[in-house]
C-alpha cells in the first residue's frame, strides 16, 4: 500500500512521512526535556493538522502517553504551587507580536475574511493564539513550557486554515461519524466485520501474508526465548517506553478509525512504519543468532521480491499466482494485493491504451467537416 500511495495523488503519502517525522520527534524531545526537538514537534503538529483530517487519529494516543510518562505535569504542579508569575515585560512584546503577526497575515485578506463564520473575530482571535505562543517561547526551557509551547505553535500553524474554515469540523464528524452523512452510512457496532475489517485489509493490502507470517514466528520465537528466563509481566515492566509510544502508534488509530465511517483500504497506512518498527524490533531481540538471522534473511528476500511484484510489469504475474482464499481473511496472496496497485505500462496504464490523441483528431476533423471555428470537448464522469 506504501509503494501504491506514492503514485496516486492521494494526501496517505505525505501523511505517513509527516506522522512518522512527528513521532520521531516526540520520541527524540524526551519527554519534552530537549526545547529544540520539541518545538520541531510543535511544527509537524501543525503541518500535520493542514495535511488531513486524520492525522489527530496517529499521534494522539503516543503524545498523551509521552506527557503522561514524562516530567510535563509534575513540572507544571511545581510551577503552580510555586505561584505563577506574569512578566510584564515578555506579555506585552508577545501581545504586540502576535497583533503585528496576525495583522500581516490576514489584513491582506481581510475582505475575504468578512464572510467566514468567525468574521473579523478571526484577526483577534489568532493574534491571541500567536501571543500566547511567544509568551511561552520567552519562558525559560522546562518539560511543561517545552510542552505547551509545542501545542501552540502547532495550534499556530494549524488555524491558519481552520479558523477561516470553522465549517470543516462540521465536515469531519460527517465523514468521520457518520453525523447526516448524504450515503447514509453508520457504524455497525454489533458487527464483527467492523473491528477486524483493517486488521484483514492489513495482512492482504498493505503488508502481505507472508510477511506477517514470519513476524507471528519472530514473535512466537521471542516469547519462548524471554519466557524460559523471566515472567510476562517483568518483561513488560522493562520495556522501554518509547515502545509503548510506538505501540500506541499502532493502537490508537486502528481504535479510532475503526469506530468510524472511514473504512478505505488507504486510511490506516500511516501505521505501516510502526508495523515496520515493531516488526524489526522483534526480530532483532531474538537471542538465538541463527534463528535471528534466518528471519532477517527471509523478510528481506520476501521484501525485493514483493517489491518488484508489485511495480514490475514483467513480474507482476506473481501476485496473482500466488493468490488464495482463506477462512477470515478470504481473498488473499503470499504477495501484497489491492486495487491500488497498478505498474506502469500494462492494462489501463499501458501507453496504447490512452486515446486522447485519437480523440482530438477525430474532434479535428468533425470541426473543419463543419466549419467551425472551435470546438469544445466535455467530459461525463461516472459518480456512482
């Protein structure tokens, strides 16, 4: 699904690279100890929130964990309890920053801006958010400062749009819930089908069989080797949480879309890094170094070959020799499948198969058959 999402217009690509760099960076703040990573974070946080809609869905459950584990509150109680102190100095230059800022960018539109939702309360309202931001960027470096200056230079960058697009969350519980949606769907709570319908589309679409295969035999043989020497439970007590952060990278959005409308194939790929993430971390932690390095040997071979499986004409062949249907997962492949895979010169993307040049000769010649002097052509499109 990864390499198929890099060859459509579809915004799963660039969500994927945004969701990663932003847990990425979460990870590297450590715990929002490192003021520069974190205000990195803060960035992505935004450029994620004008990527897509969905985007709140993958990082949300890391963040919080990250902030529920780290020095953040405990640091922001100290503050409290400490009494918190304005600087009138740092207030004012912030409030005259965030006017002069917010000024600068909306005054330029400002006819436009009359008729949003919000009106003129646009221009004050970010001027606020701005404000509040360079408060904090003056403040010296500490968990909680790092960390609420992140969220609101996210928060920034983020309603540039929103704020001129209040209708948009209205958008978002339809498409996301269901809330008058024109095609009439809703969430099948009582059904199976809706809780396991990513995880198959998971294994066919976006992984493949056989890989995860040898990620359930990693994960098998990791087991086995940690359980003949520890509990279950201190094995979880010792894991590093940054893992967790990963897991719940996995967790969480596979959670929230699944108690949505939003069930296209394409929708939970920004969890394929962390899959990738997990799925290495298991097989590097296998102690027994030939059972390791037979894994190792196998994911990367399987890897090439479905690699050009999927984008080379010539092989391509192999994802449908190598198709099956089984009980759960039905139509299935060792290789990865799905209707978003096309290499680029067979079937309809192969070059004989386009006729736009026949159609505007043929256009052509209607139009001096005629005598006109242009010709227009329109196109039906097929909305069902």
């Amino acid at each position: 699904m990864f390499y198929a999402m890099s060859r459509y217009f579809y915004l799963e690509f660039p969500l994927t690279a945004l969701v990663t760099l932003t847990m990425w960076l979460l990870l590297g703040s450590a715990g929002f100890q490192k003021r520069g990573t974190s205000l990195l974070f803060g960035l992505c946080l935004g450029l994620g929130l004008l990527t897509k809609r969905t985007y709140v869905a993958f990082v949300m459950a890391p963040v919080a964990f990250v902030v529920l584990t780290s020095d953040v509150f405990p640091s922001l109680w100290r503050r409290i309890r400490g009494g918190v102190q304005i600087d009138i100095k740092h207030a004012a230059f912030a409030l005259a920053g965030g006017l002069a800022l917010a000024a600068a960018w909306f005054l330029p539109s400002w006819a436009t801006i009359q008729g949003r939702a919000l009106g003129g309360w646009i221009l004050p309202i970010w001027a606020g958010l701005v404000a509040i931001t360079i408060y904090f960027l003056l403040r010296r470096p500490a968990p909680d400062v790092n960390f609420l200056s992140s969220m609101m230079l996210g928060a920034v960058i983020g309603s540039t749009w929103y704020l001129a697009n209040t209708g948009f969350m209205q958008r978002m519980l339809l498409f996301a819930y269901g809330v008058n949606d024109p095609r009439g769907r809703t969430i099948q709570i009582g059904s199976l089908h809706t809780y396991t319908e990513f995880l198959v589309t998971l294994v066919n679409q976006h992984i493949s069989l056989i890989v995860v295969l040898l990620l359930i035999v990693a994960a098998l043989v990791l087991g086995i080797a940690l359980l003949r020497r520890e509990s279950a439970l201190s094995v979880l007590r010792r894991a590093r949480s940054g893992w967790w952060a990963v897991l719940l990278w996995l967790i969480g959005p596979y959670a929230v879309l699944t108690l949505s409308i939003y069930h296209e194939t394409r929708a939970i790929t920004p969890v394929l890094p962390a899959i990738a993430l997990l799925g290495a971390g298991l097989v590097l932690k296998i102690p027994w170094r030939r059972v390791r390095s037979v894994l190792l040997v196998l994911l990367v071979v399987v890897g090439i070959v479905q690699f050009y499986a999927v984008s080379f004409e010539p092989l391509h062949s192999l994802v449908d020799a190598s198709s099956l249907r089984l009980p759960f997962l039905g139509d299935t492949g060792l290789l990865g499948r799905g209707g978003y895979l096309q290499v680029p010169d067979a079937a309809a993307t192969d070059s004989g198969y386009w006729i736009e040049p026949d159609v505007l000769e043929r256009m052509e010649e209607e139009r001096l058959a005629q005598g006109w002097e242009n010709a227009s052509l329109g196109l039906l499109v097929n909305a069902k």
